[in-house]
C-alpha cells in the first residue's frame, strides 16, 4: 500500500519550539494553579471564620498576583526594563541594545 507524502517541516520552526510551547504553557498553568490554590485556602479561611467571600476574593487576588510575578520574574531580567529575549521595534536584540538618548 503507498503511503502519502510526508508534509514538509516549516523553515520558521527551530527544534525549540516545542520547548518554547512548553515554557510558556506552564506559565499559564502556574497562574491558574496559584489562583485555584489561594481561592481553595480562602473559601477554607471563609468557612472557618464565617466571613463569606472576603478570603475567596483576597485569595483569588492574591494568587493571581502571585503567579504573574512568577511569570514575570522569569521572562523579564533583574534589572531591566526590557524583556530578556526578542527584537526590538528597531530590530535590534533587547536587552543588549543600547539605549536611545532624547532631549
């Protein structure tokens, strides 16, 4: 029996495109991990001091802030107001451009 061709690879996809999809996804997940986790321990702290939906909503807060900081810490380097990876609009290399002077 013949087989059909194999689909050709596009030039654009590198062998860490997977990895990237990976890396990123799992930012994702940890925003959505640390939420459910400080909602569940809100909705927990709600039921033993009968203050309804004070600590869901704390919670909720507090864990979102709390996985985009993990995403955050981990895409932007200390000390840099620009992403660690990527072009510029220029189409110079982030963090390692020089800056621009204005008067």
């Amino acid at each position: 029996m013949r087989q059909p061709p194999r689909p050709q690879e596009d030039e654009d996809r590198g062998p860490g495109t997977a990895s990237q999809l990976g890396e990123y996804a799992g930012f994702g997940l940890t925003i959505a991990g640390a939420t459910a986790l400080f909602a569940w321990l809100g909705t927990v702290l709600d039921g033993w001091l009968h203050t309804k939906p004070l600590f869901v909503l704390l919670g909720t807060f507090l864990g979102f802030a709390a996985g985009f900081y993990n995403m955050y810490s981990r895409l932007v380097p200390r000390g840099s107001k620009r992403p660690a990876t990527g072009p510029d609009r220029d189409g110079t290399e982030g963090a390692e451009s020089e800056p621009e002077v204005r008067m």
